[in-house]
C-alpha cells in the first residue's frame, strides 16, 4: 500500500448536476511546495534539527499549515477513497448508489471503477487518546467512562481492535492494540490525571507508534483516533502541523471532543478544531459534561456510515505529484465529505 495526502472538503450536490457520471472539468493542481517554516511552535524545536525519540522531522508534505486535508490510500494504480453524505440537517445518507455520483480524479474520469459499497462494517481500528495533565483533573473520571462506554457500543471483537492512551507532559500507552474490552476497560481506568499538556507530541506519537502500521495493510480497515482534551498544549517539542501531517501519514481521521464547558470557545478549541478539520474529523464541543457521551454516539454513527469507491485513475504516475479529486452528489439536497486530492506517492 501506498500512503498518499488528500484535502478534504464539503461541496454542495447542486454544483455537480450539471456533470454526467465521472465527467471531466478543468480544474488546477496545487503546487507540492514545501510549507513555510513554523512561526509559533509549542516548543523552539533543537538547533541541529535532529529531534529525540518524541519529536516528528520538520514536515515535508506539500500542503500549508491551514489548509484542511485528509488521505487515502492506492495499491499500485488503484485509489480506495472513503467518504460521508449527509443532507441539509447532518443526517447520514447511507442507500446512495453509484451512479447518484460524479468524480473527477486529476480533471479526469477515472479510468475504470472496481467497487462501489456502503463501508459500515469495516474493520475498526480506533485510538482512545484522553488527556489526563492537570488542566482537566475536574472532569477526568466523567472522559473515562464516556470513553469506555464508546469502546463497548462499537468494537465488534470478531473484527475492530483499540488501544488506548492517556497523556500530559509525554504519552502513556496503558493498553496496546486488543479486541479485548476488559482489558481496554482497565487500560482507561488506570489513568490518573496530573501535570502539564504535551498534546501535539502525543497525537504525533499515537499515529506514528501505533496506527502508521494499518496504513500498509493490503485489506482496507478504517483508522481512527478520538481525543477528548481542552486542547491547551504547554509542553510539546512537536509542532501543531507535525502531529497533523503524521496523523496524514497513517491515514487516520481525529475526532476531537473539547472538555472546555465554557460559554465561549478558547484557544484550545480552536486546536481541536484544526486537527479535526485537517484529518478529515470533527470537532465536538459538549456544552455540559454529560453530552460528551452523546459525542461519542456521533463518533460511533459516523464510523459506521461512510461509503467506499475503488477506482483506478486515468494516466496514474506515482511520481510524488498532487492529483486533485472532484466528487459530487447528483441530488442538491446532500452534501459529500471526501477528499479533495492526494499525492502519488513514488
């Protein structure tokens, strides 16, 4: 398998009406550039640019700090693109057929389509990452069994698998990759809660150790992270835009939920929010403690609701250039959440 880096975006149905089915459009390829250098990071990172065991390279991909992006995956000329409907209210759109769509791959119509299906029951591979520094001590146990219940409703033993961290100034990993639910249980329980946040180095961290991996699977499983945090980091050697582009590296899609229960959004909210946005995610932020749990519900619902489209590109190199994706929902009610393109990674 091949990792590849992809932009994520939401488009209305109503601009693809007009487009018969894998039509093509005139459209421009953003430039692989490399982004400019970090003007504010947690932490000033070494001088000789040689981090330790916790700290990411400097990024290397093509795509800007800001900028919202996602991935996918290709074997060899093939492109497994996943992806969300929902209509006007949020609402998952989940009996759509192949041809309500339209895509483009590089201004092109794919060359030809392999499958076409509804992913619900994908294997999982999830990470809990639940923020344990001093900042959230108040509403830590509440995170816990939130946290656990969501692992009870959606693992299926026979298929999904999680491992579970906790983190303040570095990552702890309690419980490695199981499909054991007891044993995830005690990995959360065992959390304690106390000292400052290195959030980025621990994002950074959960992708690179533990989910980088399924990204070089031959089946397709479906890669996510949750982090319930207040999104303050403090501590971290790793910039924002480091644990994003790892995150991209091992294809996985971060759900953030904010423990910040404030009247108004801070500036660790904002983080959450970048992350999710950048990973293909989303930003979760529960009014009160106790929606938390209904956050997770969301999480689980969504898991299990995306479509899948196998395809093979017209005119594929893999010579590291950035290939743009178009796809469209011929109905104007519905709105599609998939990736805007990838890199042809060599």
């Amino acid at each position: 398998m091949k990792t590849v880096s992809a932009t994520k975006f939401l488009l209305p149905c109503a601009f693809a009406a007009v487009f018969p089915f894998f039509t093509a459009q005139s459209q421009t390829t953003p430039a692989a550039t490399p982004p400019p250098a970090q003007t504010q990071p947690a932490q000033q990172a070494p001088a000789n640019g040689q981090p330790p065991s916790t700290q990411p390279p400097a990024p290397a991909n093509g795509q800007q700090p800001g900028d919202q992006q996602y991935t996918i995956t290709t074997s060899a000329n093939e492109v497994d693109l996943v992806f969300t409907v929902t209509d006007k209210h949020g609402r998952f759109i989940k009996d759509l057929k192949q041809s309500d769509f339209a895509l483009l791959d590089d201004q092109k119509a794919p060359a030809q389509i392999f499958s076409f299906t509804q992913q619900t029951n994908l294997p999982l591979r999830v990470g809990i990452a639940i923020d344990t520094s001093t900042s959230i001590r108040q509403r830590f146990q509440f995170e816990q069994q939130a946290a656990a219940e969501f692992l009870f409703k959606i693992l299926k033993p026979q298929s999904d698998k999680a491992f579970v961290m906790g983190f303040d100034v570095t990552p702890d990993f309690k419980q490695d990759w199981t499909n054991n639910l007891d044993l995830l249980n005690t990995g959360i329980n065992s959390l304690h809660s106390g000292g400052g946040t290195a959030l980025f180095d621990a994002v950074y961290s959960a992708c690179r150790d533990k989910l980088l991996n399924f990204s070089r699977e031959r089946e397709p499983v479906r890669r996510a992270m949750v982090l319930v945090s207040d999104g303050d980091d403090n501590q971290s050697h790793a910039y924002l835009d480091d644990a994003i582009k790892e995150c991209q590296r091992a294809q996985t899609i971060v759900y953030t939920i904010s423990t910040n229960v404030s009247p108004s959004r801070d500036r660790g909210d904002d983080t959450l929010q970048k992350i999710a946005d950048a990973t293909g995610g989303r930003a979760f932020f529960p009014k009160k403690l106790e929606d938390i749990s209904l956050n997770f519900q969301d999480i689980e619902d969504e898991l299990r609701s995306q479509y899948a489209l196998v395809y093979k590109p017209a005119d594929f190199t893999a010579n590291g250039a950035f290939r743009t994706i178009y796809l469209f929902c011929l109905d104007r009610r519905y709105t599609v959440r998939a990736s805007k393109g990838y890199f042809a990674t060599k």
